[in-house]
C-alpha cells in the first residue's frame, strides 16, 4: 500500500495558545480530531490528507505523518531502530533530506547529536539497500524527517510541511517587529469580526492583519502562495493530488463586494512594504492604504466592524514611558471616534495596556514568540447609549 494511502497517526503543531483556532481549522475541513494539545491536535489520516491539511491551514506550524513508535535510551539505540526501518521505501536513494527534532533526553545535551544518529541510520540503511547516499543538509527544501524524543518515548515522523506553515508566503517584506502570519490569522479568528463589516487597521506596519482579514475574508488559503512542501519529495508522490486540491483552492475563493478593509501607518516606509506585502498576496485591491498617525485614520460610521491595532509593547524603560501616551491616545481614539466598532488590542506589555483607560470585555491570551500577550477586546458603544453599559476606565 502506498504511504500516500495509508492511514496513520497525523499531528499537526502550532504556536502554544494557537490550538483553539487550529483546532476548528481542522474540524471545518471535515476531519475527526482524536486529541488536543498545548502545540497542536492529533488525527487519523493518509498523507494525501496531509496535502488538504498543508494547503488549507493559516494556523498550524507542520503536519507530522508518524512512521514508528519505539523506546530509546540513548542514541545508539535511536540509531539501531531507524537503520532497521525500510527507509528505501520512502525516501529518494539519489535525494536530499534534512533532519529536525524535539528532544529531551538525560543522555542528550546537544540535539544536533540526535540528529547526527538519525541521518547516519538513514544514509546508511540506503547505502546499504540502494548503493546510493542521499544528500542531506540543514534547508528543508526536500523531503524532512523529524524525531520526537522524550525520556525514553521517541516517535519518528515525516514532517509533510517542509518549510513552516506558519509563514504563508505571500510576506516579502516584514518590517519592524512583525507579527507571524500564523498568529495574526489566529488573533483575527478569535474576534468577533463577520468578514463582511469594515476592518480598521492604525498602526498597520508591514500589513499583516490588514492582508489576512482580506484573505479570511475571501476564503483565500495559504496554499495559494507555495510551490513547495516536503510530501514532494518522497517515494510514491503524485502530483495530481496535488494539482487537484489547488485546483480546489482557486474555486473555494469568494467576493465579498463592498468590503471595507483600511490600513494606516505613520511611516511612509511601512505603508509602502505593506502594499508591496498585499500586491503579492493578491489583496492590494481590496485594501485602502495611507499614511497618517493612527487617529486621523477614516472610522466608517455605522460601520459595525472591528479596530484592530498591535502597538509597540516597548523594551526599555524610555520606550514605555513614551508609549503611555500613545496607549492614551489609544484609547481616546476609540473612545470618540470608533462607537458601534469592536476595539482590539494586541500587546504584550498589559502595564501599558491599563493607560488605554477602557475596560476589556475579553483578554484572549497569545503568545508572541516567548513573549506572553493579550489580544483585549473593548465593546465601544455609539452615541448615548445605555451609561451603565459602556466601556468604563480600569
């Protein structure tokens, strides 16, 4: 039976605090989840599934096929257990594979040691079998192998993403501090936004949340915008599965007419990468750029969509005593010129987060790299609404 048909054991990573939004993802594809986890899910699956999975998820990091479950003291033992696997089944005698890992073992100080076994058991089981050594290096390029080691417990994979999915592709230029697409994807996902209301944007540096609400919007994939995964790269890869769920891609994108999306920097320089960033993206059409501080930017009114806004959270003490104000403004902004809007705010300095002077409804937590942060969600009322119900000071 071809690997590409045969059902196994799919996990699919993510960013820690990213598996909610992963987890429906996945669910809306249509397939049955059989665990969750802090950086990921668990399913049954072929690799032809792993295809749809790669293409179609803004949220994950890799989807890992398993090929073996074993017990491992040391890296000896990891060697003799993978050189006795039928990699010549798999892997391409005459190809190129990397090695990734995640380990956490007594014996192991250095993971590149691990690695090191698990490419010399490969290269010389297809030595061995084939008369041929494969090519290996550090790009994940071809096809990757990835091992998971934890005290004894060690699981072997084929990691059919190659590159991180989490990165979708369509970003040329990042600009200062940038937010992964994966996680202003998710961040979006998590608010109250119906795809179909303005989405505002101040303070858009490079245009990542401006560009994946266009692309949520239209049901626009990541797929669209990679050519290359590591399911490639392995025996038995078809390309018409391949083609076909592309294909699928291309119909599945809708129009939302009258769709406001509005991004605003200060920064000539950012406004210009950010257009640069959708014009790849295929979205530069739908959003209106300009350069201009965040609070002259243009609220639609009865709009009844979102601001979204990711200030600087400020590393050193004189940035942050210079963002209290900004933070002030912030909040002033929203206060008078956003009612009937949903304000969000993602930061990971929650300090600076009070001198918004608005209280949250919602404090959804992230994490931005091993920054802990908070994506705050404020119901910002029109005209006179209620005095009981408004956003009130902290």
């Amino acid at each position: 039976m071809s690997l590409y048909t045969k059902s196994g054991a799919i996990t699919i990573t993510c960013n820690k605090r990213l598996t909610p939004y992963l987890e429906q993802e996945v669910k809306d594809l249509g397939f049955t989840l059989e665990d969750t986890f802090v950086t990921g899910v668990r399913l049954q699956g072929t690799i032809n599934d792993c295809i749809r999975l790669n293409l179609n998820l803004r949220c994950a990091s890799q989807v890992l096929y398993s090929l073996k479950q074993f017990k491992a003291q040391n890296a000896d033992e990891i060697y003799l257990q993978l050189k006795a696997y039928a990699w010549e089944n798999i892997l391409k005698a005459d190809g190129y594979f990397s090695i990734t890992s995640n380990v956490l073992n007594e014996t192991i100080n250095n993971s590149m040691f691990a690695n090191l076994r698990v490419k010399d058991a490969i290269v010389d089981r297809l030595r061995e079998k084939t008369g041929k050594r494969p090519s290996t290096g550090a790009e994940l390029t071809g096809a990757v192998v990835n091992l998971f080691w934890k005290n004894e417990d060690a699981e072997i994979f084929i990691d059919t993403s190659g590159d991180s999915l989490a990165r979708h592709g369509y970003r040329k230029i990042p600009g200062k501090a940038p937010m992964l697409e994966a996680l202003a994807a998710s961040t979006i996902l998590a608010s109250r936004w119906d795809r179909k209301s303005p989405f505002i944007n101040p303070m858009c540096g490079s245009g990542t949340l401006a560009i994946e609400a266009a692309l949520i919007a239209t049901n626009s994939r990541p797929g669209l915008f990679r050519d290359n995964y590591g399911f490639m790269h392995l025996n038995g890869y078809d390309d018409t599965v391949y083609q076909e769920e592309r294909g699928l891609l291309e119909k599945q994108i809708v129009e939302v007419p009258g769709l406001k999306i509005i991004a605003t920097d200060l920064s000539e320089q950012a406004i210009q990468n950010a257009r640069k960033n959708a014009r790849a993206a295929g979205v530069d059409d739908m959003i209106t750029f300009r350069v201009c501080d965040f609070a002259a930017t243009t609220v639609p009114e009865n709009g009844g969509g979102v601001v979204f806004m990711n200030p600087e959270y400020g590393l050193r003490l004189g940035e942050i005593t210079a963002l209290e104000e900004t933070y002030g403004r912030i909040g002033d902004f929203m206060k008078q010129r956003c009612g009937g809007y949903f304000g969000y705010i993602f930061t990971g300095n929650l300090d600076l987060a009070k001198k918004i002077g608005l209280k949250a409804k919602r404090r959804i937590e992230f994490y931005n790299s091993t920054l802990d942060c908070r994506l705050l969600e404020y119901e910002l009322y029109a005209g006179t609404r209620d005095p009981r119900k408004q956003a009130t000071t902290e």
